[in-house]
C-alpha cells in the first residue's frame, strides 16, 4: 500500500498513520509518498506515486484537501483500484468543499478508482495486520465489523470491544461517504466470512431507500446492530457539520430498523453489549426470563429491568421449585429471581441455572453472581506479590471453569445464559484481566443487572424478527 | 468494638469480618466473641460478652439467626449502646423470621440499644478505620455516604467510588432495618461533617411520609441522589423476599423525589457519576449547555442526549463566534457544538470552554475531548518499559493540568464544566490510573456523552429545586 502525505512530524497524521502502519506489522509492502523526505522511520519515501516500483492494492491519502483530487488522479493513473481518503475540509465545511469533493471522487470514477472517505480516521483489516488509522488501537483479528459514520465513535466501539478481549473483523470510518457509501459497507460485510456480528455508528444516509433493502437482506445473515444520532434538532445540526449528513426523522429511522430486522441501541456501552452476545449466545424462543442472584437487590433491580423491556419474569412451576428445593437451605426465598441466600453451597449457582434452563416456561436465565461460584473469596491485605499472583491465577481458572459449565448448559438446552456480576473487591485491575480473558474464550461478564436485562431483551427481539421473516 | 460469632474458619462470615476489621486497621480494640476458641488471627477470644474488659462502642454480630436475641441481650446487659445485626434468616424469610425480629428489637430497646440491620452486610467509618463489614473493599476516607437497603448495591456503589479515586465517609447497609430505619441514616448523614452527598438504594420505605419530611429537610443541606428498585411488580416481590420491604408506587415515589427535591436515578453508573459530580461543581443557573468536542460523533451524540434530557443545546451569540474565530481555524463549524477540527491548537480546547463559560446564554459546559489538549499522542509499539513509564507520568501530569485549568475556569465563572472523553488508545491499565488520580484531585473524565448530559442534566434539576424552596 501507499501513503500519500507522510510525514517526519510526529505530530502530523501522516507520521501517526505511517508509525501505526508500521507497528502494526502490516503484511505487505508500505511505500510512503512525501516530495520532500527521502526516509521516515526507516522506510525510503517516494517522491510521487508514479515512481512506484509496483501498482499498491491500496492508497491512504492524507496530503491537504487542495492537493487530494490531483493525488487521486495520480492514483488512478497508476492503476491504484482503492483509495482511503482520511483528509477532512470537504462536504463538510460547506459549498467550497462540496465541489472539492465531487471533483475528487469524478476523477476517482472515472480513473476506475472507489473511494472511502474523506473525512474518516481510517480503516483495519487486522487478519492482514493492516491498521491504517489515526488512533493507535490495535485490535486483533475477531468476528467483529465496526462501520461508523466518526471516526471517534468508531474507535470508542473498537477500544470497547478489545478491552473485553474480542477482536475484530474490519474497521471502517466512513466519514462524508463521498463515494462508498454505509449501504456499500453493510453489503460487503455481509459476505465477508470473518465477520459474524456488525457493529454501526450512524448520522444519516444518502438513501434511505437503498439502506432499508440492504439491511433486511444482511440482517438475515448476521446481526446489525446500529447507534444513530441526530435524534434531535441540535444533534442534527451536528451531523451536518460533522460529515454532511441528513439525520432525517428518528421515527422513520425506529420504523425502518423494525422492519428490517436491525437491532437498535441507545449508546456505544449497549452497542459492545449486545454486539458481544450475538457472537455465542442462542437466539431466545420467547420473552420468559428466569433469574439467580446472590444478592437481593441486584435481583430487584433486574426483575425491575426486564419487566421495563417487555420481558416476563416468569413465576416458577412446582417441579423447578422441587428441583431447586433438593439443593438450596430451607429459607431459600422459592420463587424469580432465585436468591441464592447465606448457606447455599457454591455449586448452586450453575445448578440453579440448569434448573432455570430445564425449566419449560423459561427462555432466557439471567446470572448475577459469580462470587459464590469462587472457590477463594478472601485475600488478606498484607499478602506477598507470590501469594497474590497465585490468587489471582486460582481465581482466574475459578471463573473460566464456571464460565465453561456455563457454556455447556447454554449449548445443551440452546437457550442464552446471561451473566452480569462484579467481584465483592475492588480490584480493577484484576477485573480488567478477567474481562479480558473471558472475552478470549467468547464470553462476557457483564457488571449491572439491567445491562443483562437490555442484552436479553434484544436477543429476543431479533429472534421474534428472523422467525417473522423465516 | 465487640464481633460476636468470630470464627476461625475462612470461609464463614465470622472469619471474614474479623479479617477485614484487622486489614482495614481500626483504630479501637477488637474483642472477637466465640465459646469455642481461644484464639484467631492472632486475637484473644473471648468466650462471652460478659468475659470483656471493658464496655465496647459498638457490638457487631454474625451469630446463627437462632442465637441473636440471646446475644443482643448480653451486649445489652454490658451496656453496649449500639449493634449491627449481619445475620440474616428474618423478616424476609416469613412468620417465624418476623417474631424473631420484634423479639430481638424489643430485647435491643429495652435494654438501651440501638440495632442496625439484620440481614446486611456491614458498616464502613473510614475516617476510624472502622472496616465492619462482609466484603473486602476498604475505601479512604471522603466525602461520599452510602446508605443502601441492599448490600451488594451498596458496594457495588462504594466499589464505583473507590475506583473512580473518591473516598467514603460512612457507609450503610441498611438490611431489614428492624429497629433503625432509612430515614434515620438519612438525618444522622445530614448532620454528619465529612459526609457531602449521600448515594442511596432503597426498596421501600416503613414509613414513605416520614421519608418525604426528612429528604425534604436533607436535600437543602446537602444533595441526596437515590437509586429505588421494585418498580415493577416482579422486582417489588423480589424486594419483599430481599428485605421485607414494600416497594410502593413507582409514581408516588416518583412525586416525593421531585418535592423533596431528591435526585432519582436509574441506575448505579449514574447514582455514582452523578454523586460525584456534586462534590465539585457549581450549580448550574438555567439548562443551556454550550459542547466542545473534538470528534463530530461524540458533538452529535451529546446534542441528542441533551434534548432528550430537556437541556437546550443554545445557538451562539456573534461575539461568542467572534470570540471562537480569534484561535480556531478558518473551517470550524461556528455552531454549538463546537467542533475542534483537525488544525485546532492543543490551546484551543481550554480556550473553548471559557468561550462557552463566558457566554452569558451558557448555563454549564460539556467537554468531550481531551486529547487534543495532550501534548504526547504517540506511543510507538516497540517503547520500552522506562519509555512508557516516562511517557504515563508526561500524560497523567497534561491531563491534571488541563483538569486544573478547567477547575480554575468552573471556580471564576461559576458554572460547570463536565468532561466526558476517551483516549485514543485501548490501554485500560492508563485509563485506570487517570481515572483514579483525577478522582484523587476531586476531578471526574466521565467516558460517554450521553453520561456528560445526564449529570448536567441532574445538576440542573437540584439548582431548580433549591431555588424554588428558598
């Protein structure tokens, strides 16, 4: 690939760009392209793309927007079939760049050349090891596809998303759209194998018609689950300085997203939420959720979620209260949530939940308490560095084993089983390691109980919606 | 202080609670009860309250359910004057647990004794040291109360604080609160000096008139921020099973919040954030809110969640846009919000906000960037170990000196500046310690927009009720 803009300044993008190009380890060839150096960061730069000893896949374009249509043209002429135009100054700031911008991409199409961009942050193909973005994030390679109309939101989806230990697919900043368009994106997503799950930032489309058919076919194949903004008149004042676009009305948008089987969420926590469970969870058969807790007021405040989502916290039949009556003390409170009180034995918690998951009348189970499932509960303050290091190691297999019985029972009875727990210690380091191993082996731990909830709800949502079109 | 039920075995609660009193180095004596022992973690025991040298303060008892009455009468008999009841298997549990109950208050009052609890988790008073509690979290001393009828809410709240670098005055898990009650807590904390804003979790009230005339008192003296659960009717027998409390009317409780002037949460991401807002910031005179971003995403997102939260995301004045065009380039987008485009000086982020905070129709400021503020953006891969640690403290000290300079500018104009960004790379270990050395210095970076606009918002609504009752 080539870089046109590079940059000696560490300041400048088109050093940031090149220096994450480079450590990111990417696979192929980097030609950065500058009339002025002759190296940067050890790499031989190149007066212009014409002196290229070969045609480049692809040309990332940072130089000043006054200069992109002749580099474009540049390209184009080389016989370069794709360009990544990061430079902002175009549709966005008005009239003056609106003409730049058609310019650019007329000399692009008729050059053969597609374009995404300009205006955006980049994009990644981590299974490359291609990172040609601003933001020194390094996913690894995941079944995640992020396409945002921000580059800051994209990267907020992508920073969330590595944190949990989940890699990611490709990474698209789409910015002004002036060529390759959202739809564009979502149709090749569709069909890319590495992606199973696809993660969206928008602010309006070109076409709001194409985007409704286009998203009702891809959500048939994999989950979209998008984030829009502009909402509100002040909001959508804001995305037409941001990237030109029209936010058009939010209820049409709510309509549209109904009918074409796109889960919509509230803000980029929701979105790595839900996106996360869609990767190995099984779709719910319907609205009933059981729920274990450890911890009566986390189970108060899921009950209260669920029912707010327009799940049902079913009452439980006498053979589940039988079953859980074998195994839980005599007080145990005998109804949902099951409140795994003082007394029961650490393997209630995944047998309460097979109970809840055998249970007819229960689609979905809900868990908020890991810690009664953990083996060492108590590190004294004064513990050596060796002793911590072999806690946290003990506990860490503790929470994979459990996590592992977990995902036995979410595959035998194909119904989801939704975690949402915090350690009674804080440690936020420690957590930190945990959430990351967990999303290693495709899981997560949630922390609130109604972020359970909203999981919940949505994977049943989009299950009513493919067994509607089925 | 006494702990009746001391145990040597690690697992139960006796063992555990002692452990955390001697970690948490309190600074009284600790006089561990048991018939059966001499001796654990180190600490003579002693085989009945009778047996003790002296009169201790206060009596903390984690007996079997069946021994409490006995026990509560020996501590009142020595003239202990104050208990908490960890125990549970009480009024939630049905008839027996309920006679067991009055007889232990009855006991407790006749004897002179005032009971906290049963069925709780424990009490923190950091400032003595004072850790009396079941999970080990040991928060500093501070300014936030928590009073929570639900323990493992309660420290998930101090869990929140703690991580965020804020410290913990008292902390109370109320329980079935047999003997003292919600409101109780509510008029000690209102009274108590080290305590600024109290964060609490209710499910219901013994007495919801008493509440009403004692928030109403509190909230003039100082912010009081709840969380209530059992809304629905699923949550509100799950809450009777938790603490025998009676959730109530969602729409009753919803009317007392708004003329006590109590601010009502809906979860306890947003209890803390908003909690920890009111430690520092003026009170806003009115709901216009002028936004800096740098990333239009972030910009579009807050707008919307502005309206939705009835803020008005104000059009500028011309000298206000004059004023902006003396230091941001030629493209910026001369609107609210204000986009920091790329060509913006590292300057032009304070500059922003004391544009905004100058303006006389912007009631409070939302930041959503930082970085462009942070002089070093750039942490090649390959750095090393002592390259890092340089690179942290260069960062960690920018960006106490950017949360400085906007504290100065919150203090001069008198309105408030709330900060939600992310930074552009996905080290969670650096975020961590940003957020706890900010919290540190009485300073929060919250991570979301729509966080940003839900604590102005909250600000916003306590100003107004203060204004109206004065």
């Amino acid at each position: 690939m080539v870089l046109l803009g590079a940059s000696k300044d560490p300041k400048k993008w088109g050093f940031i760009i090149l220096a994450n190009l480079i450590d990111g380890g990417f696979r192929g060839r980097i030609y950065p392209v500058n009339p002025r150096e002759e190296e940067i960061l050890g790499l031989r730069v190149y007066r212009s793309v014409k002196d290229l000893p070969e045609t480049p896949d692809l040309a990332v374009i940072v130089v000043p927007p006054s200069s992109v249509v002749s580099v474009v043209k540049d390209c184009a002429n080389k016989g370069i079939r794709a360009g990544v135009v990061i430079t902002a100054g175009f549709a966005e700031i008005g009239d003056g760049g609106k003409r730049l911008q058609r310019e650019m991409v007329q000399v692009a199409r008729s050059g053969g050349m597609m374009l995404m961009g300009p205006n955006c942050n980049g994009i990644m193909n981590p299974s490359n090891k291609l990172y040609a973005q601003m933001p020194s994030i390094f996913p690894p390679p995941g079944p995640i596809a992020i396409v945002a109309q921000s580059g800051t939101v994209a990267i907020s989806i992508a920073r969330r998303s590595v944190v949990k230990g989940f890699g990611c697919s490709k990474y698209i900043s789409t910015g002004n759209e002036a060529d390759l368009h959202f739809e564009d994106y979502l149709e090749y997503l569709a069909e890319d194998p590495q992606t199973k799950v696809i993660l969206g930032y928008v602010e309006g489309f070109r076409d709001g018609l194409r985007f409704f058919h286009t998203a009702k076919e891809v959500s048939k194949k994999k989950p979209v689950v998008l984030l829009k903004a502009g909402e509100s008149p002040a909001g959508a004042r804001a995305a037409i300085s941001h990237t030109a676009s029209l936010a058009g009305s939010d209820a049409v948008f709510e309509a549209v997203c109904k009918q074409a089987g796109v889960i919509r969420v509230g803000d980029p926590d929701e979105l790595v939420n839900i996106g996360v469970a869609l990767l190995h969870q099984p779709l719910p058969q319907g609205r009933r959720v059981g729920i274990v807790t450890a911890g009566g007021g986390w189970g108060v405040l899921a009950a209260d979620a669920c029912t707010r989502l327009g799940l049902e916290v079913v009452s439980l039949p006498d053979d589940t209260l039988t079953e859980l009556d074998s195994f839980l003390p005599d007080w145990w409170n005998r109804g949902n949530p099951i409140d795994l009180v003082a007394g029961a034995r650490g393997d209630a918690v995944v047998k309460s939940v097979e109970a809840l998951l055998r249970c007819a009348v229960v689609d979905s189970a809900i868990l908020l308490s890991l810690m009664l499932a953990l083996p060492v509960r108590r590190l004294r303050r004064a513990t050596s560095e060796d002793e911590r290091e072999h806690w946290e190691e003990t506990m860490l297999s503790a929470i994979g084993d459990t996590f592992g019985q977990l995902n036995e029972l979410t595959e035998r009875y194909q119904k989801p089983v939704i975690v949402a727990s915090e350690l009674a210690f804080a440690d936020a380091s420690f957590e930190m390691k945990m959430t990351y191993a967990l999303g290693e082996r495709n899981c997560v731990c949630y922390t609130l109980p109604h972020q359970a909830a909203m999981v919940v709800a949505n994977l049943v949502r989009y299950s009513e919606y493919l067994r509607s079109v089925s």
